[in-house]
C-alpha cells in the first residue's frame, strides 16, 4: 500500500477517533469558553434535582407536570438545568430522596431509568441541556453514606437523628476507602454506558446532556482527608473521560468552602485536565452570612461576602483560564416562610446582586459563562413543612423545608429578577 493511501486512511481513523464538536448541540470548552454551535455559550440555568423522577411512570412521576415545568422554564429563557441521576439505597428513611434509583449495588430501579431516559428526550426536544450529577456528599440522596455502608464500613448517622457533626466524621472515610469509590465507579460505568429508550441515542452521543459531574459538593471533610479527596476527583474524572470524550466533565464543587476552606485545593482539582470547567456554590444562610430572623439586615453582609468569594475564585480561573459556573445559590424567603407567594424581597435583592456580578463579568470578557440559581419549585403546592412519601418535588431536597430556597412559577417578582438576567447575558 502506498505512502498516499496510508496518509488517507490514518487521517480518517483519527476523524473518527475525535470527540463530536460544536455545531451539532454539543456544549464544548475551548480556550477556557464554552461553546455551543459555533457560538459562545452563556446562560442562566437552574437545579431540578428531581427531573428524573418526574419524568418517570411510578412513585413520584408526573409526566404532565414535567412537561408543563419544562415549557415555562424555556418560556422565560432557562434552558440549562442541572439534575440529580438517581438517588441510593433503600426507601422509607427519613429525610432522603425516593424513589431511589440504586436499591443496592448494582441493583437499578428501571422506573426512575425510564424517567432520565424521557425527562432527557423531552428536553432535547427544547434545545435544553442537561448537567447530571452522579454522587452527594449529603445524606438527602444517598452518595457517599451509601457507598460506605455498602463497603462494610457501618452505619451512615443521619443528621436529623445523630447531628451533622456525627454525620460528617462518618462521611469523611469515603475518600480513602478504595471499596466505595470501585462500587461508585461500576455506577457511573453503567449509567454512562447507556442507550437512551426514547431517542435510540446513546448517552454520549447524546447533545441534551452538557455535562458529567462527579458529584454534588462533594467534600473531603477533614484537612487530613484533602490528598485522598483529590486523588479520588482526579481519578472519577478519568474515568469519566475514558467512557465519554463528548461531554464536558465538572466537580459540582462549592468552591473553597468545599476544600475545607483551602482555596489551593481547588485550584488543584480544577486544574486537572479532564475538568473543563469551575464550580462554586453561594449560601449566605447555610454559612451564618445571614440569619433566619434578621435576612433583611444581613442581605449587604451575604453580599460582600459573595463578592470576595465569587472574586478569590475568578482570580484563580484566570490563572488556570478555565471557565467558571455559579452553579447553586440562593436565598430563604422574608421571615423564614416557605409558602408559594410568600415575600421575597431580601432573595431578590440577593437574587440581583450575584445576577449584576455576573453579567458584569461576562461583559467585560471574565470567567463566567453562566449560572444555575437554586432551585426550581414550579408548579408545586407543598403539603408539609417536612416532605413527605406522595407530597410533590420543590427545589428542597427532603431534609429542607419544603420551599425554603424554592422558586415557584407564582414567584412573579423573582422571575423578573431572572428574566433581567437573562436579558442582560443575551445582549452579552
């Protein structure tokens, strides 16, 4: 065979060896900007960590309901949603997520399948994309304390019961136990590798699904945990990579405050180079910024707070030129009260300002290419204060309040705050 022909045919292999690029849905990074057809790729997005569930035919599912969420969050211009695979381990503990979706290792639900499978078809549907994220450090899903009781190492505590400090002491074995991070890996193999019913597409050649996320803040835990957390990071994400060279691949970190406060940590994990972009989540309550009695007084402290910490973590996107996503934040509702139409003038403040810095940024060539506010409560009517088995799916995981940091489609003064966004970043 001649030198011509050998040219031809290795040229050909290495065209068909190439991840699919921009210009077929793909969301790609290139030069630390995202892209999408050609185009720079901005957006405002929000967390609808039970679209899967929603989407499915069993305990949970309303079909209806998913389709009628998905066409009012495209009416406003939110097209990037970022969702939960599947929660773990048996049902009927409190405080947890279910349906669950990995009875046991190895052991999958189909029902919530087949709703990740329509909720996925549906949204390609609209143009929407999808962040779906594969593990929590949280007991609210399952993760982490699943992985460990399934590696032998006892019984996870739950926080309502034993407190969170006993929780986290717990957790904090995950990043050293080789056991739990295998078991994970079998998931996550399993999950990637499948074909979606509904559209015949394989999941990574699938355009709906923007990215693959290890996991929702995931956490070492203790100082002493940050080299095996790292290690572990670095070798989920190469796992990832290995099965899927289509999709972007993230964290799904808090940033810092998810490091134990070591802001080299994250620079670290963000610089491996199968992790296409940064992460950081923003909670001024969670973290004591703001108080449950005093929100309104406390808006300008979280938002002084917010702006050094968006801005110690751009400074270091800029020295690893990898974008960056505010992925979670938010804000609870004036007075503590949960209730579909209850003020919220101190979240749309909140709302605004981490809004502002972020188009500020984007137009003036920074490191943001977009963020998921926390979260979309819809068309929910929450029954209880504490969610219970048959009560619809908000924004709140089941360990929350129900409507605590939910944004309900009645909400029509944080929807403008969202819509001014969204203007502000298609002028972008």
């Amino acid at each position: 065979m001649n030198n011509f022909k050998l040219t031809v045919i290795f040229l050909f292999s290495l065209l068909l060896s190439l991840p699919l690029q921009a210009g077929n849905g793909f969301v790609s990074q290139r030069n630390g900007q995202l892209w999408r057809d050609g185009q720079p790729y901005y957006f405002v997005g929000t967390n609808f960590w039970y679209g899967a569930i929603l989407g499915s035919k069993g305990q949970g599912g309303d079909r209806k309901r998913l389709v009628r969420e998905l066409d009012f969050l495209k009416k406003q211009g939110i097209d990037n949603l970022r969702i939960l695979v599947g929660s773990d381990g048996q049902r009927g503990v409190k405080t947890k997520v279910e349906p669950t979706l990995q009875i046991a290792p190895g052991v999958y639900n189909d029902t919530i399948l087949d709703g990740l499978d329509y909720l996925l078809s549906e949204m390609g549907k609209r143009g929407m994309v999808a962040v779906l994220y594969l593990n929590n450090s949280w007991e609210w899903s399952g993760g982490y304390g699943f992985y460990l009781e399934q590696a032998g190492e006892g019984k996870a505590p739950r926080p309502n019961e034993d407190g969170y400090p006993a929780f986290m002491k717990f957790v904090e074995k995950y990043a050293t136990c080789e056991k739990a991070h295998q078991l994970f890996y079998d998931y996550v193999r399993f999950i990637i590798g499948r074909t979606n019913r509904y559209t015949g597409k394989a999941y990574k050649d699938d355009p709906a699904i923007m990215s693959w996320q290890i996991g929702n803040e995931p956490r070492a835990f203790s100082k002493k945990a940050l080299p095996a957390f790292e290690k572990w990071l670095s070798e989920a994400s190469s796992l990832i990579r290995s099965l899927d060279g289509n999709h972007l691949i993230s964290i799904g970190s808090e940033g810092a405050w998810g490091c134990e406060g070591d802001y080299d940590c994250w620079k670290r994990i963000c610089s491996d180079p199968n992790i296409d972009y940064c992460n950081i989540h923003l909670w001024p309550y969670n973290w004591s910024w703001a108080k449950k009695d005093s929100l309104k007084e406390d808006l300008q402290r979280s938002c002084e707070n917010s702006r050094d910490y968006i801005d110690r973590h751009l400074k270091i996107c800029e020295e690893i030129k990898k974008p960056l996503v505010m992925e979670e934040f938010g804000y609870p509702r004036d007075g503590f009260q949960f209730t579909p139409g209850s003020p919220t003038e101190a979240r749309d403040g909140y709302y605004k300002y981490v809004f502002q810095l972020v188009a500020d940024n984007m137009k003036q060539g920074g490191r943001f290419a977009g963020c998921n506010f926390w979260g979309w409560g819809g068309f929910a009517q929450p029954r209880h204060e504490q969610w219970q088995v048959g009560d619809p799916y908000t924004g709140d995981p089941a360990q929350e309040q129900q409507g605590l940091n939910s944004v309900f489609a009645k909400d029509k003064s944080t929807l403008k705050v969202i819509r001014e966004e969204i203007k502000l970043i298609k002028e972008k």
